[in-house]
C-alpha cells in the first residue's frame, strides 16, 4: 500500500479513501495490526494509504495524501506509546523495536492522542477514527502510571469521533462502508466494539453505569469497582453497554465484537500481504526480523492472567484459522528465495491454545469467569492438543520446511493436561531452549496474578526433559518472571529466590511489572488493594524497593550482592544469605 506520495503517483490516485497513521514503521506482515486492517479496507475497493511515523511536530506529514475522503485511521502502533517509549522505572527507552534500526524518538508520547490532534489541524471536520492497543486500552477512565493519576477516556483527550477497541476488522469494515453510504460519523452510535461521546446520557435498555471518571479518580474503591464490572463485560455473548460520565459527557461503550468464524479469520489472513517492510526502508526493523518467519493461527486466550491485556484486546474466546489457511501461508514462506527453513513459530498469545474451546455453549453464553483456568481450569473447556499437534506435523511436511518451532507463550498447565504433546513439542518444535511464564512461586501473589501454583511448572520441566533426553537432546526451559508485582514485597521475592536456588534456575531476563492501562493488576497496584476482595495488599511502588526485588531475583550476579543483603535484612530473611551464596 502507498507510503510516500511517489507511491500515490505510481497508482495513479488523486486521492484516497482512507488514510491510516501509525507510530510503527510500515511492515506488510499479518502480525501489524496497520497492515492488516490497510488490507481489509484495500479489499473493500478503497484507496488505503499508509502515514508512517510522520514528524509530529506539525501536521505537514498528514497533508501528504491530500485530505481522505472518509477517514483517517489513527493507532499508536502495535504497543502502546508510553510503554514503547519507557522502562518500568520511567526513563526513556534509546531504542524502538518497530522502528528502522531499531532508532528510539520517531514516536510521541500518547501518540494516538497527538496524532488525533494533527490530523484535525491538517483537515478541519475530516472523520478521525481511532484504535489500536494504545486506544483499546485506554477507552474508559484508567489510571496512567507515567503521569500517576487517572486519566479521562483517550477518545475525550484526542477529539476524535470514534474508538474502535480489540480487534478491529469488523468494525473498521462496517465503518467504512457506512460512510460511503453517506452516513455521517457523528451518527455511526451502534457498531459492536466501538465507542462513542455524547453530551447527554443515551436511553439504552440494560445499559450499565459506571462509576463516573470523577468518583474513581477520588475513590479506590470506586476505581475497583469500575475495573471489575468492565471486566465483567468482555464476553460478548452476554456484554451490555457500558456507560461512564466524564464531567458533562458520556463515554459510551458497546458490547465487544463477535468472534470471527474460521472462514472469516482465513479471509483476513489470505489477504495479499506482501510479508516484508515497505522498500522505502533501507534499514532492517528488528521486530520484522523476529516474526518474519512466523505463522498467527489463531487468536484470543482463555487464561486471563491480570497483568495481561491479550484477552482484554483479543477475547477469552479462542478464534482459529483452518489448517489449510495456515497451511498455505506457511508453504508461501517457505518459496521465499530467502527462506532458511525453519519457521519459528506457528501459534498466538498462547500457542496451545490452538483448537481448543468451551464444550457447553449455554455456558459459555452466560459465563463472567474473568479466566477459564484460574482458580482452576473450568471443566467445561477442551485440553486435547489433538488438533494443534496434527496441524505442526502437516506443516513439518511442506516442502523446503526442515523443522517448525513454537515460540509463542505456551500455558504450561494445560500442556500438563496432554503429556504426548510436552513430547512432541520437547523432541520435535524446540531449538535448543523454551521460554516460559511461571512469573513467580509464591502461591499469594500468583493468585493475583491469576496464575498456576509452581508445582505446575516443576511437572511441565519433568514432562520435557524426560522427552528430550528420550531423544538424546540436552534442552532448556527459559523462565520468565516478574519482579514488584502487586502483593509481592521482600518476603515474597526471598521466597522465589530461595526457589530458584533450590532449583538452579538463574533468570537472565527479567520484567519490572509495568501497570498498564485497564488491567485487574493496574488496579492493585494503583488502589493497594484487591479489586475483587478489597483485601489491602503490599505495593512495590519506590524505586529502591524496585531495584531490591529486582537483585533478588539475580542473587547470583556479583555486582548484586550488596542489594541482596540490604533486602534480606529489610524482609527479616538475613538467615537467607548462607544460602543463596552458597556454591
């Protein structure tokens, strides 16, 4: 699609229908939300251009394509731009994965808000729909950990008409073929998975009242409140309309979108995608580089881990594309003169989650579980891997495929469930090491987290290095975790190092916890205090207690050694010490 007006030449245009702003570099590839939803207005038959990281300084970037005669499209990007932008300690990231070379500062901070803003300057009256991560999370009033207060809805801060949440092919689609009709924007109040504005409050019959953007910047209880009955909405086959005032407006929430059938989800995927960044770009885009080779075979993730917005954006529901669809973009891949063969992953937010679903459709209908498999794995939902192992063996057979990874998240405890697909994943789809979640040990704080207890993850390592020794293989399991997570303190990360002692695991890769927008987490971490219980729980929120929790985590790097003793002391743990640094 058009990046540069020497593209538009090129085509012939005098015009375009749609402009789609974006604060990622522009890579033809299904796993950038951008080029996809390019794509599916592209096959609508309009003119779909592509605004790429402009200067936001001004708004001579967005005169490029002239003014669009329905839209302009705007997102953050595939992440959030604050996230992009920022350690979990605030300080300014020097490197941008979704840039060329990997160059930080081509972004602005809350990107979809000043990218609204150009787009009016440049344009005034012209339609501005937003969407993305960045806007899906931030939809309703949310606490912003980067300025420590909560924020009204990004679809009041950056003007524009519409916010399309979660994934946005349906809606954008029915959008976009409503003002072609003539409709105007303004009047567009009913498409599922989008929000609107209104001066006064819409007469909707069963609508729920939030508490208002006021009430939950004033009152922590008020803010849990609204965290938990958002969340209690996101099945869409039972969500109603969210309604939540802001000063004198209403933002107004409708109920997400239905889950797209296989034959719709192969559509989306089967579209011409030419699978490479724009030639304009000279230099290499790492986060191309590292999902080049990749397969999306399905979407959505039943897990609901708190700290987690993929079923918050994609939906708990689990939506997967036929084995023949995956099969023929993995047999393109593999024509690619500069295929290496080997796929690194075929799968989604969890890889094994791939043909699984809810054996009991009147349940599932009325369901408000915020996870199918927290406290315990709901025994109304499928674990047989039956169908995801038979599509890897097909895909191992394409020609010019010498060996198909997964490295997308696999959820151990549903793996556990299956022990003959540990084996075939340990003997046939690993490269050496695996990375996993268990996030943390301690059972407190993984119930907050949403997670399995640690037993779950020791049965997992036993299951998978019994299956690659069987094969002569000497592999690894590479741990994920998360320091200064909610209802962690000292004592809780003494606990998980002692753990990892015990064990001889040392993580080299660590995760500050991040409170993003919207999530059951946030709001711990922001009120101190169980959203669901109101049960007062600890919160890691000073700098110091965060590089201390971090240095336990990494008790064995040298250069920790004095944070380490300063944190046993502090957790009472000083007895700890003889053992950690213990050979």
């Amino acid at each position: 699609m058009p990046l540069t007006k020497h593209d538009l030449d090129r085509l012939g245009w005098d015009c375009v229908d749609v402009v789609l702003v974006t604060g990622d570099a522009y890579v033809d590839h299904p796993s950038f939300g951008t080029a996809i939803i390019g794509r599916v207005l592209e096959n609508l038959g309009l003119r779909v251009a592509i605004l790429a990281q402009p200067a936001w300084q001004s708004c001579n970037d967005w005169k490029r394509f002239g003014r669009p005669r329905l839209f302009f499209g705007i997102s953050s990007g595939n992440v959030d731009s604050m996230i992009n932008r920022y350690t979990a300690n605030k300080k300014m990231r020097s490197d941008d994965q979704y840039s060329p070379g990997g160059r930080g500062g081509l972004r602005p901070d809350r990107a979809v808000t000043v990218y609204a803003q150009r787009a009016r300057e440049a344009f005034p009256g012209v339609a501005v729909v937003i969407g993305g991560i960045e806007a899906s999370m931030r939809r309703l009033a949310h606490y912003d950990y980067w300025s420590e207060t909560v924020r009204r809805s990004v679809l009041l801060d950056s003007k524009a008409d519409i916010l399309v949440y979660g994934m946005g092919e349906k809606p954008m689609t029915e959008i976009a073929l409503r003002l072609q009709k003539g409709e105007s924007v303004k009047d567009i109040k009913d498409v599922r998975g989008t929000v609107y504005a209104a001066s006064a409050r819409p007469e909707i019959a069963d609508a729920i009242d939030l508490p208002s953007y006021e009430e939950i910047k004033s009152d922590p209880l008020k803010f849990n409140k609204a965290t938990v009955e958002t969340l209690n909405q996101t099945n869409p086959l039972n969500a109603r309309v969210l309604i939540q005032k802001h000063d004198e407006r209403y933002v107004v929430e409708n109920p997400p979108i239905l889950p797209l059938s296989p034959a719709e989800l192969d559509a989306v995927y089967n579209l011409p995608f030419a699978r490479r960044p724009h030639p304009f770009y000279k230099d290499k885009i790492p986060a191309f580089e590292m999902i080049k080779e990749s397969i999306t075979a399905h979407r959505g993730c039943f897990g609901g881990c708190s700290f987690c917005s993929l079923t918050l954006h994609q939906g708990r529901i689990i939506q997967c594309r036929t084995e023949d669809s995956v099969l023929a973009e993995v047999a393109k891949v593999a024509a690619a003169p500069s295929f290496n063969g080997i796929i690194t992953d075929i799968g989604g937010p969890s890889a094994n989650m791939y043909g699984l679903f809810c054996k009991n459709p009147a349940a599932q209908k009325a369901c408000r579980r915020l996870s199918c498999m927290f406290p315990n794995l709901c025994p109304n939902m499928s674990t047989d891997h039956t169908r995801y192992m038979k599509l890897l063996s097909r895909a191992a057979e394409t020609r010019g495929v010498k060996k198909i990874l997964v490295n997308s998240g696999i959820r151990m405890d549903l793996a556990v469930k299956c022990p003959q697909f540990i084996h075939k994943l340990a003997t046939e789809h690993t490269g050496g090491q695996l990375s996993i979640a268990p996030e943390h040990t301690v059972p407190s704080v993984l119930a907050l987290m949403f997670k399995p207890a640690a037993e779950v993850w020791l049965e997992f390592e036993k299951l998978f290095k019994k299956a690659s020794l069987s094969k002569g293989k000497e592999q690894y399991l590479v741990p994920y975790f998360i320091s200064s997570f909610p209802g962690s303190d000292l004592k809780a990360m003494t606990e998980l190092a002692l753990f990892l002692k015990k064990h001889n695991y040392r993580p080299r890769q660590i995760n500050d916890f991040i409170p993003a927008p919207m999530e059951y987490a946030t709001a711990a971490y922001y009120t101190g205090l169980d959203p669901a219980s109101g049960k007062k729980i600890h919160v890691a929120k000073g700098e110091t207690e965060r590089r201390l929790q971090r240095a336990l985590l990494q008790y064995f790097k040298p250069e920790n050694r004095a944070l380490v003793m300063r944190a046993l002391k502090m957790a009472g743990r000083s007895d700890a010490a003889r053992i950690l640094f213990s050979r």
